[in-house]
C-alpha cells in the first residue's frame, strides 16, 4: 500500500517536474525542476532497490550535472526568446525523431516481452537482494576482482586534472595574495621608521 | 586459511614503482614549482632506469595476475624494454629544448612518466578492459603533451586534433569490445581465445567486426594508413622533443598490443586479419614513400617515414609466423635507435634566432658541422635500409619471414604475401629517393646559415651512440644478444 502510494507520488512528480523542465518560460527554473525530476527518479530507483543507483544520481547529476547547467545558464546571456523562434518550423523534424524513438522504445519492450526468460551468465549473477546490498555487491567486485582497473581509472583522472592545470592555468602577475608566513614574520622596523626632527626644519 | 585478498603483485612491481614515483615527483614539482624542471626530469629519468632493471630481471614464464587482466612474460619483458629506453632517451632530449626555449613545466616529464606507465600498461594487457585503460592513459598525457607549449598555435591545433581523431578512434575500439564481450561473453583475451577455438562452426559475424574495429582503432595508434591522417599535423605542431617521443614509445607499445589482440584471442582467425593487416600494410609502405618525397618540413617528413615503416613492421605480422614475429621486434628495436637519432639531430638545428625545421635549412651542413652531418647522414642512410646499417637489417628480417611463409605452404605459393614483399621493397627504393635527397642537400648545397653549437652532451652523446649502433650492427658482439631475445620475445607467443 505506502509502496504503491511511493510510487505513483514519485512517478507522477517526476512526470510532472519533466513536463515542467521543457515549457517553463525561466531557464532556471527550468533547470530547477530538472533538479526535482531527479530527486524523484532517485526515489523510484530507491524503490526498485537500487539505492546504489540512486545515491549516483542525486550526487552526480543533482551534484555535479545540474549545478553546471545552473552556472551556464546563469553566466551566460543567451537570449531564450530568439531560441525559441524556430519551434514551429523544427516541429515536423523534432516530431518525427520523437515517434522514431517511440517506436524503438515499444519494440524493446514488447521484444523483451515476447523473448521469454533471460539466462544469466554466472559470472555476472547479481545476488540476492536480503544477502548483500547492491553498494556492497558493487564494492566487493570493484575493490578486489577489478582493484586494477579501478587503480588505473584514478590515474586517468589525475592525468585530466594535471591536464587542466597544465593547459589553463596561468600565473597573473600582480594578483596580491595574503602570505600568513611574512605577516607573522613582520617585525616593527619592518613597518615604520623613527625619524627625530629637528624643530623648524622638517622632514625634507 | 592463508588465503588473501591481495593479488600477487610482483608482476607489475615495475609498474607500481612508476606510478608511485609519478605522484610522488608531482608532490616535489608542485612545491618546487618549475625552476625545479630540471631535477624533476632527472629524476624522471632515474625512475624510468629502475623500472628497465625491474623489468630486465623478471625473467620468468608468462605469469598472469590480476584476475589475468594482466600478463607478463619475454614478449612483454623485450616491448617494456624498448619502450622505457625510448621514454628515457625522450625525457634527456626534451632537457635542453625546454631550457632554451624558456618553457621549462615541470609537469612535462610527470606527463611523458605517466604516459610511459600508460604504454607498460598495454603492453602487459590481457583483458580488453586493461587495454583500454592503458591505453586511455597513455592517449590522455599524449594530447596534453601534444599542446603543451599553450601559446603556439600550431602546437594547439595539434594537441586539439590528435584529441578529437583519438576520442574517435577510442570509441571505434571500445564499440568492437563490446561486440566481442557481446558475442564471446568475455573480455578476457585467454578466455576468448579458448571460446573461440572451441566453437564447432567459424566465428560469429558480431565477432569479425568487433575485432575489425579493434583493430581499426589500434591502427589509429599506431597510424597506420587508412587511419593516419593525424599523424603529420601533429608532428609537425607538437614541439619537437613531444615529436620525438610520440615517434617511437608509443609506437612501440600499440604495436606489442597489437600482436598480442591479434595472436591471443583472435589466433584462431588469422585468416580474418591477415587481410586486413596486408592492406594496412601495402597502404602504408606506398603512402609513407610517395607522400614524403614533396615534403620540406624535415618533422612531417619524418611522421610520413614513420607511416612507411610502421607499415615495413606490420609485414612481420603478415607472416603470421614465429619468424616474422621476431622479425617485427627487431624491427622495433631498430626503428627506436635510427628515429631516437634523427630527432636528436633535428633537436640541433637551432640557429640564433630560433629553431628551424626546414630540409633547406640543413644546407651545406657538412661544412659547419661536419660530425651532426654524418651521424644524420648514417641515420637517413639507416631509414633508407641501405646494407649494412641496421635499418637494412630490419627490413631483412621481416621480408625473409613473409616470403618463407609464402612459399612454405606446399599446396600453393602464397603470392599475395609475395606481392606485399616485392611491393615493400619497391615502396623502399622510392622511400630512399627523400631520405638521399636531405644527405645530398647536406653534403653538396652551400650553406646559407649556421647552427648554433649544441650544449646539451646528452644530446651529442644520443647522436654519437645510436649513430655508432646503426654501423656495427653487422658485429655479432651488438647483433647477436638483440637476435636471441627478439627470438625469445617472439616465441612466447608462438611457440
């Protein structure tokens, strides 16, 4: 009963914050309701018990993915008026692409529908649910079968990020940075210098 | 219970020590920052040295670990070797380069490290998983490399180009692995090799193309024609030390992959590749020597040479045999001294305004300076495979095999095989008219400027020594241990 009230509050909100992301005026609040589309698909994914999934989504698309979009479209000035101007010229086109995507969509289901029972391979069995949850199973390939690969994707990374570094980053001379080390390190003389002046002469 | 998570590592030690070392000399260079350039190199240097006398002594049987995504034995143990020499060699050029040009990053030799580590990673793969991951490694500090010099737009075209066309071809490699998991049901290059050679009836038609297109993306590696196209415009734009590298190291590692792709999992349809490797082969024997005679940057001419003799090398592997197997490692073994050589002399031609990398500029050479123009000329001579340089010999090697398997078979002389041998060696004699053209604009025009004397004795040494390798080769002394572990290599994976 909650699970079937879960589903279709999650379903009908992401369905809805969907319809939302495409005809709302605001690009950011387009980009808001993005943000709540994924929530709710991450609780359908919860759902279906893979809260590993789940967990990705919220941290990597609402995290990462939608934040970006947010920056663009914040940083940006485009003018969403003037994209906008083509709709009824591209509809034919965008309309045709849409029903050749509809028609594959029902031929994979109906096709998974009429195959019968898939076999699995033992060498990618998922176990059972009330054993071992999916973040574990996923953990216990990862760290050991594949500790490798997964070494070696971390040094792919570092090498993305020294790339970045070395492709962009530019030492700007004249930028003032705070130095906590000479601060500490400044002493009285540093600062000001006692001077005696003779009286009616001046500093000169 | 002394069972243990932990899989046996000393297989890769030679690795480890490389990455750990990679990140520990990042540490020291972004504290240091780039006045410590030269030191970070040095160091760069020395690791890659203590992972060749790592890798020289394990000599052992294959081993596999890992889950046996990963391999080691003599074939890997020979390719590791020349490809840590070549980046070795590579990082002492770069030295100098970046000195005068007033470029020193610290983060190039971490980089060159890094991609290295990249390249040991092919080479030992045994999994498709591991072979993409090395060589993603390797490909992702290879375009970093390529721009490195930011402010040249040259070399940002280039860094940009090599980029796109070698996501492209990632893709193109990664869509056959998963047509090969798809229909073989594994990654694992042992195990495909058993399921195939167990199938009752031929291969799957899913697993012809995802191998074709592995193979098409591993031919983008090493560029070999028809997926070559990159190969000038990034020699030519990337600075020259970063050329000098990319001709050899990578090369190398592709190629030992390449082997390995084609005579673990696919040796039971090496009727399949054979063709496609003849073609490849054909296409870039013709193309590196006809496209290189109107060139007149000295860099594109050698990323057309480098085509021609990728394309010599793929005859080995034409052969299908244990022959021709060792012959193509000689061949690498060769290709690595003669091109490591030539960019050392091309790193030379700096005149007081700059660099210069024209075939005109290097008129009337053998004037000014006499010693850079004959060891260039031994090594143009070397690349033309005129006897009794070792260029010569590589070549040598490779023919006898394909024509020895051409007429082995008693049925009926494989003439498709002679074809490519009589093809090869006519590719040649037009690939000598360029490489005699550079020695005569050399030896017998008059010069019109003066290189500035070299300073680097690392470069002078480089020169000196390969030039020296490329003569005696003929000595048994230098010839023979090559020979016998070229032999060992080979028949590790054909027995």
């Amino acid at each position: 009963m909650i699970y079937a009230i879960c589903f279709y509050l999650f379903a009908t909100i992401t369905v809805f914050s969907a319809i939302m992301v495409i005809s709302s005026r605001n690009p950011v609040h387009s980009v808001l309701y993005l943000i709540l589309a994924f929530f709710n698909s991450a609780g359908l994914f919860v759902l279906l018990g893979a809260e590993f999934i789940a967990m990705i989504l919220v941290i990597v698309y609402v995290g990462a993915v939608a934040v970006l979009f947010m920056f663009v479209v914040m940083m940006l000035d485009i003018d969403y008026s003037e994209l906008r101007k083509g709709f009824q010229k591209y509809l034919p086109i965008g309309g045709l692409i849409g029903l050749i995507l509809l028609a594959e969509l029902l031929l994979v289901g109906f096709g998974w529908g009429l195959s019968g029972p898939v076999t699995t391979d033992p060498a990618t069995a998922i176990p059972a649910l009330n054993e071992m949850s999916n973040t574990e199973a996923i953990g216990s390939l990862l760290y050991t079968k594949y500790a490798f690969l997964f070494q070696m994707a971390g040094l792919i990374l570092l090498v993305a990020m020294i790339g970045a570094i070395v492709l962009t980053h530019r030492a700007r001379p004249g930028v003032k940075k705070q130095n906590i080390n000479d601060q500490v390190m400044r002493r009285r003389g540093d600062a000001y210098d006692i001077v005696k002046v003779k009286p009616g002469q001046g500093l000169g | 219970m002394t069972e243990t998570l932990l899989p046996d590592l000393a297989p890769a030690y030679g690795e480890i020590f490389m990455a750990i070392g990679a990140m520990a000399l990042l540490m020291f260079g972004v504290f240091r920052g780039n006045k410590s350039t030269e030191l970070v190199s040095l160091l760069t240097a020395a690791v890659m040295i203590v992972t060749l006398i790592i890798t020289v002594t394990w000599n052992d049987t294959a081993v596999y670990t890992f889950e046996n995504m990963f391999v080691v034995d003599r074939f890997t143990s020979f390719m590791k070797i020349l490809v840590l020499v070549a980046s070795a060699l590579a990082v002492f050029m770069s030295m100098q380069y970046f000195k005068d040009e007033k470029e020193e990053r610290f983060e190039y030799p971490i980089l060159v490290l890094l991609a290295t580590l990249g390249m040991m990673v092919m080479v030992s793969a045994n999994d498709l998983m591991s072979l993409y991951m090395g060589l993603e490694l390797q490909s992702l500090s290879l375009y970093v490399l390529a721009s490195i010099r930011r402010d040249s737009e040259l070399a940002t075209e280039a860094g940009l180009k090599y980029f796109v066309l070698g996501a492209l071809s990632s893709g193109i490699l990664l869509f056959g692995s998963s047509l090969i998991y798809g229909f073989v049901g594994s990654t694992n290059f042992t195990v495909i090799g058993q399921t195939l050679s167990q199938a009752s009836h031929g291969p799957d038609i899913g697993v012809i193309i995802g191998m074709v297109l592995v193979l098409a993306g591993l031919a983008f590696k090493i560029s070999a024609v028809p997926f070559h196209m990159w190969t000038p415009d990034v020699y030519q734009g990337a600075p020259t030390p970063v050329t000098a590298f990319f001709a050899v190291a990578p090369k190398v590692a592709a190629l030992a992959l390449l082997v390995r792709v084609l005579y673990v999992p696919f040796g039971e349809m090496s009727e399949s590749w054979t063709q496609v490797i003849v073609f490849m082969s054909l296409a870039s024997m013709v193309l590196g020597s006809v496209a290189a005679v109107v060139q007149t940057n000295i860099k594109r001419l050698m990323a057309y040479s480098s085509i021609g003799h990728i394309g010599f090398a793929l005859v080995g592997i034409a052969a299908g045999s244990q022959d021709g197997l060792r012959g193509l490692v000689i061949y690498m073994a060769i290709y690595l001294v003669m091109n490591v050589g030539t960019f050392a002399c091309i790193l030379a031609m700096r005149r007081k305004d700059g660099m210069v990398e024209d075939i005109s500029d290097l008129a009337g050479l053998a004037q000014t300076r006499p010693a850079m123009a004959a060891a260039l000329g031994i090594f143009m001579l070397s690349l033309a495979g005129i006897p009794p340089l070792a260029g010569f010999w590589g070549k040598w090697y490779v023919f006898k095999a394909v024509i020895a398997t051409a007429v082995a078979d008693p049925m009926a002389t494989n003439y498709g095989l002679i074809m490519l041998a009589v093809i090869g060696v006519m590719a040649s004699v037009v690939g000598a008219y360029y490489y005699l053209n550079i020695i005569k604009v050399m030896f017998f025009n008059e010069p019109e400027g003066e290189f500035i004397l070299q300073k680097s004795r690392k470069l002078k040494a480089i020169m000196g020594v390969s030039a020296a390798l490329m003569l005696l080769f003929l000595l048994p002394q230098i010839n023979a241990p090559v020979l016998e572990y070229a032999r060992m290599a080979a028949a590790a994976l054909i027995s």
